[in-house]
C-alpha cells in the first residue's frame, strides 16, 4: 500500500495523484485518503510536521511556517469565552510562527509545488490570486526555483512582495479587472501544453495543507473543538477543515464529533450567503461594484466550489454548521479589539472571522463553555515588515482582460522569460 491513494468520493476509484477530476466525470471533489490512520506529528519543519497526512512523498525543507494553535487569554476574557483557541498563522516570532507570507496560503503552495518536484515536473505553474496566494507560491518557488506565472489584478499588486532578492523564477503578469478576469485569463493560458495550473478547491495538496490548521489545533487542544471559525471567499478552507475533522475522527483519539462550521463572509460581497440560503436568484449576480470597498478582497470570489459533492454546502450541511455576513465597520471593531488584546497585527481577512466569533457569542449561538477553534488566516505583517527587508515583486508585463490577444501576450512574455 502506497502512503495514500486519490479517489472520488462517488465511485471510490482510484485516481491519478496530480488529478483535478474523477476520471468518470463525476462532479466532485477528489479526496485522499492516507495509510496512517492515526495523528502523528513529525520531527520536521513547518507544515511537514503533518507529512503522514500530506499527498506528498518528500519535503521542501527551506522556508516553511506551521499554524501555532495557543489557548487565548485577554480577547477570551473580553468575550467571556473559557475554551477559546486561536489557530494563529502569520509571523509572530514570541510565538515561534514563522510563516513567511503572512497567511495560511502557505499551506497550500508547499505541498502543491512538491507534488510538482517529486513527478519531476518542469511545466510552469500558473496561479491566479487576489494577492496572498500568489505571495504564497512567489515564497516557495523563489526558494526551489521552479518556474511561476503570476496572473494578478491590478489593484492587487501591492500585495506582492518577499523576502527573496532575486526573484527570477516569477513571470508577474497583472490585469486590468478584477479576480473573476484574472483567474479567466489564467485558466485560458494554464489549458496551454507546458503549463499547469494549481486547481484551486480542487487541489487535494491544497486541501490537505490547510487541513492542517485543524490539526494542529487537535494537538494543543487534545480533542476535536465543538466550533471552527474562519473568514472564506472559496470556502476551501472550510471545506479543508470538515475533511481534517473527519480523519480526526477516524484515528479515534480526539472524540467522535464534527465541529460546527462558522463561516465568515464580508457584506455585501457575499455570494456563499445567498447560495446557502437557497436564493438561486442571486447565485452568480452578485453586485457588479464587488469586490470594491470590501474590507479584504481576497474574501471575494464568484463562483466557489458551493454545490459540487464534497464542496461547501455538504461541509456546511455534514457539521451544522452556519453562514455570517459581516459587514465593514463590524470587522473594523473586531480587528481593533483583537490586535489590542492579544498583541498582534491580523489581515483584514481574519476580522472578519473575529467579527463572525463576536456575533455568535452575543446571540448566543454558541455557548461560553464550548470549546472552540478561531482560525487566524493571517497575521503579523505589520510585524515582518518592522523585521525584515521585502522586496516589491515587479510586474513582467500589464494586460487588459478584455484584450482577446492577452493570453497569446503572456504566453509568449513567459516563452521569453524562462526560454522555453
Ligand atoms: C484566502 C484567504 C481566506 C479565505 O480562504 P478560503 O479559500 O475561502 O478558505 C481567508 N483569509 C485569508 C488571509 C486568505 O488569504
């Protein structure tokens, strides 16, 4: 038996490793399934403390940041909350965290881009991000020097930087509209014989990274929480945590129920809410303005894996588990009331999720006791850049969405740059 083997949910077969789709056609989401069966953390660094449960069969040892899941104290207080874990991911060096881009999109480059390295596959990744993921697959692949197409909206670009000086194996192609144009365009050019694309929700590697938050939270908590609490766009990380939840259960060590999902959505961007609510109306129209004045648009995202099986309204459905719109002037707050607190600097992203945390505890939707997960999707960068140096990551080449040669120019832009 091999480490772990990649089958549809539906008909159980097998699956190629790297594939994004049952070969049968069957509209799910693939799933692994791994040959340990218990939770046993390694003696490695970073997110490869979970290797038994990432689909890889090696390491990319350099630069690589775990969750650090630690009891709260002062914002558990203020909320009255007695069994209240943070799930921190970000830099926050007296806490031992260490993920370098700030954000729990960490946990999906590293196992992505070595499932790469061990098929020895040289085809150039192409990722299309509102900015922390493309900030997550920069890190990693500055460090293992494989070739990285970058398609990033516009207004995005500040958000790319990195610790690395040479930064030679990113081609950054930005793009005159929003995330929907560049995750288009990107598709559009990842279809093309030489490159891959990272398959988004599909991604088991991408999956099971950020499963990991919920299983770093099980060790320090030593039982399954009864909540989970995050900030989504996709739902990915939902989806990721309901699918950690349930190997959880089947080592058998950590109790035998489902945590309730509570997922944080940002007002009035907020397509999941509408999709979950059954008002199929608003599926897919969602306010032309979006994602603009969104207190973090790398919440936004038009069409998320909601309905397919294995997506987010079975997570939903199979723990529970609740939807909350929140508005601006609540993750405001909540992000001021949690940084003074606990005594760091969070994303935007992750307010929104502290906001969600607020609002439940004041409806009582949850109980004082409960024992409950706050994932802090990102965090301390207002902290590395007190500490470090980093380098603006400089656009290739600029785009417009509605250029039907764009793809063709990135194409050719990227044949050029790492002559291929
Ligand atoms: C991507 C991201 C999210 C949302 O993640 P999902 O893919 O929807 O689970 C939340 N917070 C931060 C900081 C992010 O970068």
């Amino acid at each position: 038996m091999h480490k772990y083997s990649v089958r549809c949910p539906i008909c159980d077969e097998v699956q190629d490793s790297m594939s994004l789709a049952c070969s049968k056609g069957h509209d799910a989401l693939l799933r692994t399934s791994y040959e340990a069966s218990q939770l046993i953390p390694k003696d490695l660094p970073g997110i490869w403390k979970f290797y038994d449960w990432l689909p890889v069969e090696g390491i990319i040892r350099e630069g690589t940041g775990n969750t650090v899941t630690y009891k709260s104290e002062a914002f558990a207080r203020e909320l009255g909350l007695s069994d209240l874990y943070i799930a921190y991911n970000g830099y926050w060096p007296e806490k031992h965290a260490s993920m370098m881009t700030c954000t729990f999109k960490d946990l999906e480059a590293y196992p992505t881009m070595q499932t790469l390295l061990e098929r020895k596959d040289n085809r150039i990744m192409v990722v299309a991000s509102a900015g922390n993921t493309a900030r997550a697959f920069a890190h990693v692949c500055c460090i293992t020097g494989q070739p990285l197409l970058l398609v990033v909206p516009e207004k995005s670009a500040h958000r790319l930087w990195t610790l690395h000086e040479d930064t030679s194996p990113i081609c950054l192609v930005t793009v005159e509209g929003d995330y929907y144009n560049a995750i288009e365009l990107a598709s559009n050019v990842a279809s093309k014989e030489g490159f891959v694309s990272e398959g988004g929700a599909k991604n088991v590697a991408r999956r099971d990274g950020m499963g990991t938050v919920m299983l770093d939270a099980v060790l320090t908590m030593k039982k399954l929480p009864m909540h989970y609490f995050q900030a989504v766009g996709s739902g990915t990380g939902g989806i990721s945590a309901w699918e950690a939840a349930i190997r959880l259960i089947r080592d058998g060590c950590f109790g035998n129920v489902l945590p309730q999902l509570h997922l944080a959505q940002n007002l009035p961007c907020a397509p999941l809410i509408s999709m979950w609510s059954g008002n199929i109306a608003t599926k897919g129209t969602v306010d032309e303005k979006c994602p603009k004045d969104m207190y973090d648009d790398v919440l936004f995202n038009r069409k998320p894996p909601f309905s397919i099986v294995g997506g987010v309204r079975d997570a939903l459905q199979a723990t529970g588990g609740r939807i909350y719109g929140i508005d601006n002037a609540a993750a405001a707050h909540a992000q001021q009331l949690f940084e003074e607190l606990e005594e760091i600097d969070i994303n935007p992203a992750a307010a929104v999720a502290v906001a969600a945390l607020m609002e439940a505890v004041k409806k009582g939707t949850i109980g004082k006791n409960d024992s409950i997960v706050l994932n802090i999707t990102g965090g301390g960068m207002e902290r590395l850049r007190r500490d470090h140096n980093l380098y603006p990551i400089i656009p290739d080449m600029r785009v417009s969405a509605h250029d039907p040669e764009a793809e063709f120019k990135i194409a050719e832009k990227v044949a050029e740059k790492f002559q291929r």
